[in-house]
C-alpha cells in the first residue's frame, strides 16, 4: 500500500533561546532545550568563561558562543533567555533581558535582596515580557499530584507543612569554604520556601524562625558558614510549617513535602529512585537518586516545556498552556520565597522570630 500524502500542518515557528551561564546549572537547561523540549532552540551561549562555553556549544551543536551576554540580549533573532549565572549576577541580568524585550526563565534566587528584585521586576513589567523562576519541584509528578489534591480541597484547611531539602553529599562538603554565605537560605530553603508558598496557597508567610549551624563542617562554622538548618514558618491562615535543609546526606539527595489539615494529608517526595526493593540477607534496600538532574530530570525538562509554551503563545497570540492548579513561578512566587530566605537570614543573626518583609500592606490576621 502506498503512504498518503500528509495534510501539511504548519509548525509553530520554534522558540529561539540564549543561554547565559553555562555551568552545572546552565549545562543541563541547554542540554534540555537542545535535546528534550520542542519548540525550542538553543541559539546561543553566553559565559564569560568562554572555555565553558565553548565546550557546551561543541556537545550540543550550537553555532554562536560569547563571553559577553549583551550580545545575546543584542541579538534580535533570539526571543528569550536562561539566566544560570551565579546568584549574584541575576537581578542586572534580568533587568538588562527585560529592556532588551527578551523573555525570561531565571534560575533561583531571582536577586539577593528585595531592593534589586524590585528593581528588576519593575523592568520585567515595564517590558512586558514573561519572566519565570526555577522552582522546578513545582513539575515533579508527586508535587503536582499533591498540589492537585490540595487545589481540590482533600486536605482541608492546612494546619502543619513540611518541606525537606538533603543534598547528597560524602561527609565532607567540597569547596566549602567557597560557598557564598547564606547559600542555604537564598539557594536551596528557597525552593523549600516556594514549595510551602505553593501548598498553601492564598495565604502569606508572615514570620520565620530559624536556626542554623555548621555540623557537616564544623571547622568553618566561625567564616559564617552553614550547612545544616530548620525553620519555621507562620502564615496568614494560621498554618505552621517547616523547612530543613543539610548539605550531605550520604544516601542520595532527598527532597519531600507534606500537607496535613482538617481533612487529611498529601505528601510528595520520597527518597528512593525507584520503587523496587533489594531484600537480601543484609536486609531491605533501594536506589537512591544521587544528583539533582538525576532526581528531577524530567521536572527541569518540563519546566523549561512550560516556559518555551508561554512564550511561543504569547509570540504567536495563541491560547497559553493550561493547567488543573495553579503551575508557573512567576514574580510574586520569586519574591515571596526570597522574602521568606532573607528573613531567615535576620532570624538566624538576631536568634530570634522575625516577620517575613512582605508586602507593605500584608496584614497578618491570625498570628497571635
Ligand atoms: N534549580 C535547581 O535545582 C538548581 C540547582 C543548581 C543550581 N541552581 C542555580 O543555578 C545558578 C547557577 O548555579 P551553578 O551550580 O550552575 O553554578 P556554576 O558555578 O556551575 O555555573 C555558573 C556559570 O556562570 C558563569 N558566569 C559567571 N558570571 C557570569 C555572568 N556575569 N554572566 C553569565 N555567566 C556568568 C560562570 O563562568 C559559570 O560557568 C545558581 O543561581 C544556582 O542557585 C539551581
């Protein structure tokens, strides 16, 4: 039989994406974009350590490398960006993006301090463009199964949260003393912040209380380094929650989420890779997952889908992706987390309770 002629449908014409930052972070997004997600092209790659660059561009394909992002934001075939630069660069970047009219998927934290976030967020609007935070626990399947459950009301009225962060690690953490002070809150409770914003949503944090320490690297507790940490949270609705965070867990990277209320209880997370059990004469076991792109592989993949479907939306004028529960971080998410992390900073230097510096007219109602 002979093949029939197909109806040719025209294809969308595919998102063009500049890489700014390829390292750990950015390495795997433009592995994503080139690989896994359709609709989108990786156009460019920006680092200043052009070496990086240029060995990312070599593995996947891509033609234009430069150590200099403002020739990515200078380049008018390129629709959007993925800012994975460290922390600190991620406030100007995303203002300098927003001018240039590209759209924006930032990696957390959005900036390191409300001031500059506000700033850049105000170019964000000014613009018009879509901007994205890399809450990526958000499309993990079991976080959006439970978010799915409590969006239905199965859980109730929320009255106790949980969110756990367990880097994998091997007792020691390399390059310690390397690591920017605070990282634990502004870099990795932040999405644990994000994920009790999201499972509680409609209400404010509105207080933290937190307390931190260095115990996997107690002999760099006194350059203000912290590896080990636990907050909690008061909101708006009453609702206590918790976050942990440590930097070494020896048996995989762990990451877990819970709701309980009036009516019962979600949890999502768990910390074995898959679920089938080794039952030997040492007894019971499993996998775990041992990095982070290999725990959330597909999660990272999907945000970036999410990403390049609103964008090539918003180009061609066509509906946006829909979604059951509320999905993509946007703004406010990005500033609310990093509200949540700055206050723990506060907490932890003052030992004590500190209201989270929201929203100026936020009115906390329930915090006695
Ligand atoms: N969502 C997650 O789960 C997750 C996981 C890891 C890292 N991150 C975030 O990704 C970001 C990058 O982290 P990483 O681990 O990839 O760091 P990294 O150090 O491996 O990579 C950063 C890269 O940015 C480049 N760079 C430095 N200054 C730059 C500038 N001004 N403009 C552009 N590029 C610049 C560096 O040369 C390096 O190649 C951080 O914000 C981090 O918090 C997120």
């Amino acid at each position: 039989m002979a093949y029939l002629a197909p109806h040719s449908v025209p294809l969308p014409a595919p998102v063009r994406i500049g890489l700014i930052g390829s390292g750990w972070m950015g390495a795997f997004h433009a592995e994503s974009i080139a690989h896994r997600v359709p609709g989108a092209v990786l156009a460019a790659i920006a680092d200043p350590n052009l070496e990086s660059a240029e060995a990312l561009a070599a593995l996947l394909g891509t033609a234009h490398i430069t150590a200099n992002p403002d020739d990515i934001l200078a380049d008018p075939t390129i629709h959007a960006v993925i800012i994975a630069s460290p922390a600190r660069f991620h406030a100007g970047l995303i203002t300098k993006a927003a001018a240039a009219g590209k759209h924006i998927f930032c990696e957390k934290p959005a900036a390191q301090d409300l001031a500059e976030l506000d700033a850049a967020l105000t170019a964000v609007e000014a613009a018009g463009v879509h901007f994205q935070i890399g809450f990526n626990r958000r499309y993990a399947a079991d976080f959006q199964a439970a978010k799915q459950d409590l969006a239905a009301g199965i859980v109730g009225r929320p009255q106790l949260l949980r969110s756990l962060t367990r880097d994998p690690g091997s007792g020691s953490i390399a390059h310690a003393a390397k690591v920017p002070a605070w990282t634990i809150f502004l870099e990795t409770l932040i999405h644990d912040f994000d994920t009790l914003n999201w499972f509680n949503e409609g209400a404010e944090p509105v207080e933290v209380h937190a307390v931190a320490d260095a115990l996997v690297e107690p002999g760099l507790r006194d350059q203000g380094f912290l590896d080990t940490a636990v907050v909690t949270v008061r909101y708006s609705n009453g609702a206590i929650a918790v976050a942990e965070a440590n930097f070494s867990a020896l048996y995989g990277y762990d990451v877990r989420g819970e709701v309980f209320g009036s009516k019962g209880m979600v949890q999502a997370g768990r910390a074995t890779e898959t679920a089938a059990r080794r039952y030997t004469a040492d007894g019971l076991g499993a996998d775990t997952p041992r990095l982070n792109v290999e725990l959330f592989r597909q999660a990272y993949t999907d945000e970036l889908a999410d990403f390049t479907a609103v964008v090539s939306s918003r180009r061609d004028g066509t509906p946006p992706p829909s979604s059951a529960f509320t999905l993509t971080p946007g703004a406010p998410d990005a500033r609310r987390a990093l509200a949540c992390a700055l206050a723990c900073i506060d907490s932890v230097k003052q030992g004590k309770s500190v209201r989270v510096p929201q929203v100026a007219t936020l009115q906390p109602t329930q915090i006695r």
